[in-house]
C-alpha cells in the first residue's frame, strides 16, 4: 500500500511531518467490499487501523448468543468504533484513543477478552487485591474457555454496538437492531483522531 503524507501533527508524540495514510480496497469475504485506513507516525510508532464499508450503514447493534460450536467460528468485522460486550458476565470493552479495527471470528473476541481478565488479575496479584475479586476474574476465565468446548457448557452473548454501523457478526443466528437515541448518547465512537469518509478515500 502506498503512503501518502497527512497535514497533521500526531496525536501521540505531537510530531509534525511525520503522519502518514495508507489505503486498501479489498473484498472481505461474506461481508463486501471494505477500505482498510491505516495512519501511522513514523517518528514513535503510533498506528491505527480501521475498516470502512463501501456502502453506507446506519447506526446499528448485532449480537449473537453463544451455545454451539459453530457460533465460535462466525466471522466478524470490529470497527473503531465498536464496543463490544458480554452482558451476562458483565464484561465490556469500549473504543478508546487507541481503539483499532479488525477482521477476527467469535474466537478471537472471546481470546481478546481472556487476555484483558489475565492481565487484570496479575495486577490484583501484585497489588493484594480481595481473594473474592480474583476468584471471579478466575470464573469468568473458565467461562469464556468452556465456550469452545463441545458441547458448551453455558452460553453467552457476545454484542456489538457501533454508532458508526461499521461492525457486523455474520452468522444466520445473529440479531440485528437500530440502536436507540439513548444508546447512541451513551456511546464512545473511538478515536478523535481525522475521519475520512468513503468519497474522501475514493477521489
């Protein structure tokens, strides 16, 4: 992909001159055509990407209850923009100033997840924290492990929530829903870092 300068200073370091923007146009199967933006700083390091759909979408929710083997396997399209959650565990993870896309499956957000409890609890580990706390860190560790057993021992639900409507679960057992006003006021919509529509990355 060929990078092209951005007029802006970057977010992480400040540097002028040094922000760059790459584009790439690709077919994502089962979900359409997609742009990949990348903008990265060649002075410390910091990038992001994200996923663009060719056709526009409104603001939308997806989830899918997770209790058979197939459901792991359901391909997934996460944008910036996106929180995900586990309701039944309470367990959430919202776009933050470093948030980034992604083209995973069930498997890799429930992968994603065990590794933020893992690091919670060393943390809690280290600072002594209630023997209670980490027991339920624990729990829900097993929980989301058991998911890729055959057969699941308990289901649950994996949401996506994206203001942006760049995020999708693809499986015939995924629900999709309009994200209410209230939903959409409560909502982080990731990264303030320069937004390029799709007629932007097409001139």
């Amino acid at each position: 992909m060929e990078e092209v300068p951005v007029e802006i200073a970057c977010p992480i370091c400040g540097k002028e001159g040094q922000v760059r923007m790459m584009t790439h146009i690709d077919e994502i199967p089962y979900f359409g055509e997609h742009t990949q933006v990348t903008i990265l700083c060649h002075a410390c390091g910091w990038r992001q990407s994200d996923f663009i759909p060719a056709e526009g979408r409104k603001p939308g929710a997806c989830h899918l209850v997770i209790k058979d083997p197939s459901h792991i396997r359901a391909r997934v399209v996460r944008s910036s923009s996106c929180t995900v959650r586990i309701p039944e565990l309470d367990l959430e993870v919202k776009p933050g100033t470093a948030s980034t896309g992604y083209v995973s499956n069930i498997e890799g957000v429930i992968d994603r997840f065990m590794e933020i409890i893992v690091m919670v609890t060393r943390q809690c580990y280290v600072d002594d924290a209630d023997l209670d706390d980490i027991k339920k860190l624990q729990e829900m560790h097993t929980i989301l492990l058991e998911l890729k057993e055959d057969p699941i021992p308990m289901s649950v639900t994996i949401e996506f929530l994206d203001p942006n409507g760049h995020s999708q679960i693809l499986h015939e057992d995924a629900i999709m829903r309009e994200l209410s006003s209230d939903e959409l006021e409560d909502l982080p919509v990731g990264p303030e870092s320069p937004v390029f529509s799709q007629s932007d990355l097409t001139e």
